[in-house]
C-alpha cells in the first residue's frame, strides 16, 4: 500500500483556518522531539497507552511514515483511499504550542513548527471511546460543541447515534441546576475542545460525569477522562473524527456490522462554508 509522497504533512488550509489557542503553562516548538512524559489526573482508559515511546529521533523520515502507514492500516481496513483521505483532512496536524497533557500524544515537531500527533493513538481513542459510549444509554450521552467548525459534526454524529447535541454556547447549570429547563443528567460528556467547552467540563467533573474529549496539543486535559488526539480546529479534521467515532458507536450499537455499511460519507459531517451554501 503507497504511502503519501510528501515527507512530512504541511500546514493544510484547515490549519491555516484554525483559531489559535495558547494556555498558560504551555511549551513552544522544541528544536527537537520530546518523548517525556507527564503525569495528569485521568482515569487509567486514558493512561493506557499513555507511556508509549515516540519513534527514536535517529528513525528517519521514511521511517517514521511507514510506522505510521501500519498503525492507520490497523484501524482502517478499507484500505489506502480512505488513509489518504484521512490523513489529507489534517486530522493530526497540531498547533505550535504543546502542554505537558498532550506530550505522549505528540510524535513530532514538522518544518513549519506544528506539533505533529500520534495518528495510531487517534484512531485507538476513537475505539476506545466508541466502546466507553457503547456501555451507556446513549440517549444519555451528551456532545457538545462551541465551536462553529465542530456544530454540523456534531449534529450528524447525534442524528446518527441518538445521543443528545448541545451546539454553541454552553449554559451554566445545565448540568448541575434542576432547575432549569434544559437539565440534563447525562452518563458521559463529549466536547470537542475542552477549552471552548470548558464550562460543560466543569459542570460534568461537578457532578461525576465522564468527559470524553478531542485535544489538540495545546489542550490542558487535567479534567478530561478518556483524551483523544486530534486536531479540533479543523472544519475537515473534525468532521473526520466524528465520522470515525459515529462509525464505531454504530458498530458497538449493532446498527452495522461493517464498515462499509457506513452510509453516511464524511463530508456530510463537514460545516459548509457560506461560499459553498451560496
């Protein structure tokens, strides 16, 4: 199976479109790789994989990308048309800053200073998650989303799961008031960026709730159970991951046994742009 030409993925048009988030207490682009590890406060899920080595800084380029070609052709055994189409979303591509939550799930640096995630742990998370969500009522699982990039993903991946969607702003006590009309008692929490979706990580670690979240590298992950690595920013990338984690939810449900029978193509799970709706 070819792999890609390019030796290294360079900062795609869906990079270029994210918004920039830096936390404090974060790292800027290192002159070269780390492969330390940091400690944070998640459930043993999330740590599972956690102290996996990176590639050893003397692998070359070649190398590397054939390490990575094994891990996505684990995970996807429809074969190298959707590889490319996964890996061409930018679904790796990270921001130029890292946080010591993110660093096991970072593999490298690329030329243009972007942190480069671990496709394997991806795709790993997403079963992982996939199987985690399978557990629960999903009618009791909610996703959320206050990003513009992540409301269409997110409403498809509802539509076709039955989980329960809460798109832009996040209002306080939805979880935690009873009060309010729109309360909600769910078993497990998705958010598409733990930052922008701060409140609903908040509101679930107040009242015990799971939270499953996607985390680009400069993600600070202190209050996130189950982590997977991702670019969040991303119209593509982000459709990408949410199809990929429909997928598997549906298969645990029982709706499909394969995944060909993933009806539903990605770029329905993309946000339009108003030039392409006009």
């Amino acid at each position: 199976m070819a792999w890609l030409n390019c030796p290294l993925i360079k900062m795609s048009d869906e990079a270029q479109d994210s918004e920039g988030v830096i936390s404090p207490g974060v790292e800027g682009p290192p002159t070269s790789t780390d492969s330390s590890s940091t400690s944070s406060s998640i459930n043993s899920e999330n740590n599972k994989n956690s102290n996996n080595s990176e590639p050893p800084s003397s692998q070359t380029n070649s190398e590397r990308q054939e390490v990575e070609r094994e891990e996505v052709d684990s995970y996807l055994p429809e074969g190298e048309n959707l590889e490319k189409m996964i890996l061409s979303t930018g679904i790796r591509v990270g921001t130029p800053v890292k946080t010591k939550y993110m660093t096991p799930f970072i593999v490298r640096a690329n030329p243009e200073g972007l942190y480069i995630l671990d496709i394997g742990k991806t795709l790993s998370r997403i079963d992982v998650a996939a199987k985690f969500i399978g557990r629960s009522a999903i009618s009791k699982v909610a996703v959320t989303s206050a990003r513009e990039y992540g409301k269409t993903p997110v409403e498809k991946f509802c539509e076709l799961t039955g989980a329960a969607y809460i798109l832009g702003r996040f209002m306080p006590g939805t979880f935690t008031n009873p009060s309010l009309p729109k309360y909600m008692e769910p078993e497990i929490v998705i958010v598409t960026d733990p930052q922008a979706d701060q409140q609903a990580v908040i509101e679930a670690t107040r009242a015990g709730v799971p939270v499953v979240a996607i985390s680009n590298s400069d993600n600070v992950t202190s209050k996130v159970d189950l982590v997977i690595p991702a670019n969040n920013r991303g119209r593509k990338a982000l459709a990408t991951v949410y199809w990929l984690l429909a997928r598997e939810v549906l298969k645990k449900q029982g709706a499909i046994k394969l995944d060909s029978e993933m009806k539903m193509p990605i770029d329905e799970f993309e946000t339009k742009l108003v030039e392409e709706i006009s």
